[in-house]
C-alpha cells in the first residue's frame, strides 16, 4: 500500500476497523484490484507461481470470477503494468527510471502463469 499512516486508519469504539486510501481512486473493472494485487506480490523475487494460486483461490471464496475475468486477467495485469510504466516514463526527465526493467521482468515471469 505505501502509505498506512493515521488518516487512513478507521477506528471504531477505540478498536481498528479498517483502512481506507482514496488519493488514488479510479472506476475501473472488479478484476483490476486483483490483477494489481498478483502483480506487485510477484514484483518481489521470493514470490513464486504458488503465491498467484493462493490469491485467486482466496479472493474466490469472497466472489468467482467469470469465465471472461478469468481469461482477461492476465491482460488486465499487463495494462496495470503499462499504466505503471507509463506514470515512470514521466517521471524520466527528472530521475532515472529504475521500475521499467522490473516490471517487464515481472511480466514475463507472470505471463508462463496464464
């Protein structure tokens, strides 16, 4: 997430109840969140193919997916990435792009997933 601190903690009767984080809201499809979820865990290098098994499985015992949130997933991951590259390639006049190698070295390790 980034950035837990104190205006994001909802509390209630003194116990913490939830988080929330609106600076970045966007509308976007259901699966968008999950697709955005499997790709940063995978981003990391201990992350392995297991771990992508166990995030469907668990955000599938709260809603299934469809046939066609199943067969677009990984495009919707490949569009998450892109858009990320996309705001890191704006960024290139003032540092160095160091995301870009990651996230194409993470997409290609997700894509032998699907």
């Amino acid at each position: 997430h980034g950035d837990i601190r104190v205006q994001n903690l909802l509390f209630y009767k003194n116990k913490f109840n939830g988080i929330i984080d609106f600076d970045k809201i966007k509308y976007t499809n259901l699966i968008y969140d999950l697709a955005d979820l499997i790709f940063y865990w995978s981003y990391f290098p201990k992350q392995n193919e297991d771990n992508v098994e166990i995030i469907i499985n668990a955000y599938e015992s709260v809603r299934k997916l469809t046939s066609n949130e199943k067969k677009y997933l990984f495009n919707v991951m490949i569009l998450n990435a892109l858009i990320v590259a996309l705001e890191d390639l704006k960024k290139l006049e003032k540092v160095k792009s160091k995301k870009l190698p990651k996230i194409l070295e993470t997409i290609e390790k997700l894509e032998n997933l699907f």
